[in-house]
C-alpha cells in the first residue's frame, strides 16, 4: 500500500515500532493501538487488513470482532502459526533469553473454535470469502509456509 496512492492508517501496540515507522515513511499514518481495542470508528475503513498480528495476542475472537466492527467492506488476517486441533486455544506467552515478554504471545488457535467462531460471524451479516491454510508467500524470509489467511466480507 505504501507505493500505492490509497489512504491507511497502520497501527501497532509497541510504540517503538509505530516511531520507527513513522521515521521510515513520514508522509504516512501510523499509531499506538492495540488491535482488540481499535480507536477507529465503526465502519471507518473499507478495509482492515492485519498480518501476523492476532496470533501475538491472548485471544482470537476479540480482535476480529474489532476489525469487523471497524471495516466496511472486508476483513482479512493472516495468521502464522497453524491451528490446533485441540479444542481449545493454545495461548503461550513468548518467552525469549529467559524473558518473559508482556502481553505477547505465540499461538495457535483451535481450528474447532476458529471454525465455530467463522460460522457465527456468518449468521452476523459477514461472508467468508476466503479460507486457506498451510500458504507460502512468495518472498517469504521465514519460508515456513504454514500461513493462514481468513477474509470475511461484509453483506
């Protein structure tokens, strides 16, 4: 989006990256949010778009519920760990060097759940438009391969 003439805010919790972002791209937007507590009005994007962002916190629900409630037209996450099977949430704080890192987390979710929780948001006036597991994105640097995406679309 960044070489493309469209308007976007990008945002992020930890506010080091948000400044160093806005050093490295001064004529666009970013902010301190935390993505299951949107600032944003309802309705206010066509769309939210987030990567590698919902997996990082304790919960998968919440925060979709907030870019639904903050897109217009659709809303697309990309996960990178793959789901579980297991019926619940696999919720692990990251822990790196012996520390702890605060409200950060590797997950996976419940593929049961995640699934569940799909078909509710269906029943809400959302479609889901796509669902893919197991995708590898050309460029890649991680090259493991196990992304997934989710877009819902408003009806």
């Amino acid at each position: 989006a960044i070489k493309r003439d469209v308007e976007y805010k990008g945002v992020d919790f930890i506010d080091s990256t948000v400044e160093w972002l806005r050093k490295q791209y001064p004529t666009r937007e970013f902010d301190i949010q935390d993505a299951r507590h949107l600032k944003e009005a309802d309705k206010s994007w066509d769309t939210v778009w987030s990567r590698h962002v919902i997996d990082h916190l304790d919960d998968f629900e919440q925060p979709v519920d907030e870019h639904c409630r903050v897109a217009k037209k659709r809303v697309i996450c990309v996960l990178w760990y793959a789901f579980t099977d297991l019926d619940e949430h696999i919720i692990k704080k990251i822990f790196d060097n012996g520390k702890t890192y605060e409200d950060e987390y590797l997950n996976q979710f419940s593929r049961k759940r995640v699934k569940t929780y799909l078909d509710n948001k269906c029943k809400e006036g959302w479609k889901l438009s796509e669902y893919l597991e197991d995708v590898s994105w050309q460029g890649d640097k991680q090259g493991k391969g196990n992304d997934i995406i989710i877009v819902l679309e408003r009806i």
